[in-house]
C-alpha cells in the first residue's frame, strides 16, 4: 500500500521512503546521517528546550505558580479508579517499557523486513529524546509540583517531563510504521490506539502530581521533534515511477540522496 505524505504544519513526513528505497546504506552512510541529520540537529533542540527551562526557572517562574492550579484541580478529582488506572497508563512510559516495547518491536520489524536501517527508527527516536531530555532536566533543575505526588520523584528534575517525550517518540513513530499495514480496520485501529497512549502518559503525570502543564507541554515537543528527526534520519530516494530505468532497475534511483 502507499501511506503517502503526512503534513505537521510546515513539516512533512514521507511515509514511504523505506518502502520506496529499499537499498541497504552501507554503515559509513548510516553514522554520516545520524551525525548530520539526528545528532546536530538534536544539540539544538537541546539548546532550545534548555533556553525554555530557564524561562520558566526564571522570568516565566510565575507562570509555574499559575500552573499548579491545574495539579491542585486534578487532586481535588482523584478516586480509587483513576488512581489505579493512571499508575497503568504512567507506566507505559517508564524506561523499563520503552526500552522493552522499542527492543520486540525492533526484533520483530527486522525480522519481518529485513531492513536492519528501518527497524531500527523507533530506537533512534528514543535514545535523541532521552538525550535531550536527560540533558536538559541536568542544567534546569526545576522543581516538581507542591502537591501531594502519587509516585517517587525520580532523581532527574521536573523539567522537561522524560514520561510524555519518551511515549510521544516510541508510540508516535509506531504510528508511522503502522501505515505500511494493508488491512485498513487494522491500520486505523493500531494507529488510533498508539496516538492516545501518550495523552493517556500525559494526563497520568498530571494527575499523579509529577509534573506541571509546561513540563509535558515541553516533553511531548520534544519527543515529536525526535521522531521527526529519526524517522529522517537516513538519506532515502524514492523509486521513479514516471518511467523505468535506463538499465531496467530502480539502482540509480535507490542510490540518490534527498
């Protein structure tokens, strides 16, 4: 099937450029790209979030007063149900599930393409925006919400929230794999179903006190930011499909760069 493009505002994502250039970049090619095309581009995202980070430990400090509105409204609506089940939902952006989840599903979409430089897309996704994150929550240092928490803070800061960027970049880069799915039911509902896990991680660190609004907010740009750049990250040309090769193969085309 063709997937097609997919429009973000000013972004856009090529949903089939590893089906339409299926070549094998040589391991040379691989870490030029991830250098050029993930890892500078990430310092700058760090740059940003970081610039952010002082904003809101500094001039913008009142604005985190403001948010812990939000927290004190959720606390106030807490029951025995949405505890259990934002446990459940928050734990679907744990270390421990992303690097699980990302690991089966590396093995199994290797395994299934053998397109080793495919599959491995959502591990590159996560490992950016851990990076950045880890990074960043090191120089902010923003404390955590002054309400009563539902959980043990780990040890990194509040700033930005590690839970909604590791979710947003392993389930929405999951949702792009999704659309080489055949079967429409099957397509639609596993990519419905990948889109609202990260909402779910979010509303549960907000509920759970971990976290304020903009720490998400960050997070969850964060992660998008990074599934952008991994799902980017290796130079791939699309099969001419207006007329065949001179030489009846799509290897020059394969072999180009955009």
């Amino acid at each position: 099937m063709s997937a097609g493009v997919l429009r973000l505002g000013p972004l856009a994502l090529d949903l089939d450029r590893y089906a339409d250039d299926p070549s094998r970049p040589s391991g040379r090619e691989v870490w030029r790209d991830l250098g050029v095309r993930v890892a500078v581009p990430a310092v700058a995202l760090w740059a940003v979030v970081v610039g952010l980070g002082f904003l809101l430990t500094g001039p913008w400090a009142s604005l985190g007063e403001r948010e812990v509105a939000v927290n004190d409204w959720l606390v106030e609506r807490r029951t025995a149900t949405l505890d259990t089940l934002t446990l459940w939902w928050s734990d679907l952006g744990t270390t421990e599930s992303v690097i699980g989840i990302c690991v089966v599903v590396v093995a199994v979409v290797w395994w299934r393409t053998r397109q080793w430089w495919y599959a491995v897309v959502p591990a590159i996704a996560i490992g950016t925006q851990a990076a950045v994150f880890m990074l960043a929550a090191l120089v902010v240092g923003r404390d955590r919400p002054d309400v009563e928490r539902l959980d043990d803070a780990p040890p990194t800061s509040s700033f930005p929230s590690g839970h909604s960027g590791a979710s947003t970049a392993l389930y929405v880069t999951l949702a792009l794999m999704a659309q080489r799915v055949e079967r429409t039911w099957l397509r639609v509902t596993l990519t419905v179903v990948l889109l609202v896990v990260p909402a779910l991680v979010v509303y549960s660190r907000l509920y759970r006190g971990m976290h304020h609004v903009s720490d998400v907010v960050v997070g969850v740009l964060n992660g998008l930011v990074c599934v952008v750049l991994a799902w980017n990250y290796l130079r791939r040309a699309p099969r001419s499909t207006d007329r065949p090769a001179a030489d009846g193969s799509h290897a020059a085309a394969a072999g180009g760069a955009r």
